[in-house]
C-alpha cells in the first residue's frame, strides 16, 4: 500500500519536505521507508532507540492520535502526520 507522510513545523525545515509517499506493509515499515528517502536519522524522530513511538512528538493516521489507537493499521491512501514537539511562550 502507498501512505503519505506529512512533516511540520521544524521537521519540514529539517528535511526540506512537506510530506513523502511511501509504499509500506504497516505503520513502523512506512517510517522505514520514509527513513530510506529523508535518512537514517529520520526513523529516530519517530521511535526511540527500544522501538518504540516516542512520547514527545504528536503523531496522527488521519488525524486520529496514535497514542488513543489499541493497534496502528494502514490503508492505502493513508496520512501520517508527525509533528514536533513545540516550546515557547
């Protein structure tokens, strides 16, 4: 299936890209593949060095949390949408 990858705020600086369309089996090989395209240190934006989806970025399947989903499936045509965290005042 191919998903689209949508970066904000800083992670579009950071990558010089607003989004990137992977083809991928599930959600942890679509950040894979999305790795293989902005680079390796882009899977750490995403997951911890366990694994697992960091707790100090927003991340959405067509704008539903992650973090309220029991498990994350993928369809064709999908949106991920990775945000950063934001400071300020």
């Amino acid at each position: 299936m191919k998903v689209k990858i949508e970066l904000f705020a800083t992670l579009r600086d950071k990558y010089k890209t607003k989004s990137v369309e992977v083809e991928c089996d599930d959600f942890k090989s679509a950040i894979i593949n999305a790795s293989k395209i902005l680079g390796e240190d882009f899977y750490y934006e995403v997951f911890n060095e366990k694994g697992e989806i960091r707790n100090d970025r927003i991340i959405t399947v067509n704008g539903r949390n992650v973090k309220d989903l029991e498990k994350i499936e993928l369809k064709d045509g999908d949106k991920i949408a990775i945000f950063p965290p934001i400071a300020g005042g």
